[in-house]
C-alpha cells in the first residue's frame, strides 16, 4: 500500500476491513460450534469502526441483544460466544483491552434499551457525541 501512495486513512480503513472480516469469521466458527443466536448480537466500535485500525491493536466490542434479552436463558450462550470470538480475535493477534471494554466483560453485553440508556446519559453528561460515530453492527441473526 506504501508503495501505491496510500494514505493513513487508507490504510487504516483496510486494516479495519480486515479486522472486521476475522470478526465475522470468529463469530460463524462460534456458531458452528455453539449453534445459531436466538437473535442478531453482535457489533464492535473504537478504532475498527472509525476505519482507524492500525497495526498493532487491541479488541473493543460489545454485544447488543434484543430487549427480551433473558440471562437465565439467553446468558451463557452470548457469554461462550463472546469469550470464542474474542480468545480467537487474540491469536490473530488483537490484544485484549486492558480496560475490559469487550465481549466477555457483562458490562459491555446489554440490551438495545441498556445502549439507548448508556449513549444517552453518555450525550447528556459528557458530551461524548463521537463515541456514537464509533458503533458498528457486525452481524445480523
């Protein structure tokens, strides 16, 4: 890419085209093994989705469920699936984040009505308006 005058925001977008492609892999090798999601779950957000993915970088994710969203019957399934794609994500060589903004971590696996909360009082209280720019969907069920 150096080679064909490839900018920064090029290559960060093809770096975030690829991370994005061992996401979506990750998750149908996931669901092979783990079978298909009761409902669409899964999206990520921070440099991958502003097309800024460098090099060497860690995961940012999240998982978004549907308002019916149950723990008790819905839990461990978004649990495995989240700790699979994201142990798989880090032997491609994506970091886990040090400060646990991902998958595996409960607090980043909420319903769409959570997010909606959660991006509102992040507007409201901290002005955080780009954060929602960072959002991508990875998958639909």
């Amino acid at each position: 890419m150096v080679s064909e005058d490839a900018n920064s925001h090029m290559v960060g977008t093809a770096m975030a085209v690829i991370g994005r492609s061992f996401v979506q892999r990750h998750i149908e090798l996931a669901q092979e093994q783990l079978g298909p999601p009761p409902f669409p779950f899964f999206f990520t957000f921070g440099s991958m989705a502003r097309d800024e993915q460098l090099f060497v970088t860690d995961q940012d994710n999240g998982l978004m469920l549907v308002n019916a969203y149950n723990p008790q019957e819905h839990g461990a399934y978004f649990s495995d699936i989240a700790e699979f794609v994201c142990d798989g994500l880090a032997r491609c060589g994506y970091y886990k984040c040090a400060g646990g903004i991902m998958a595996t971590n409960p607090e980043w696996r909420e319903t769409r009505a959570e997010w909606q909360h959660r991006f509102r009082d992040w507007i409201e209280t901290t002005g955080r308006r780009r954060s929602i720019g960072n959002l991508r969907r990875m998958m639909r069920g």
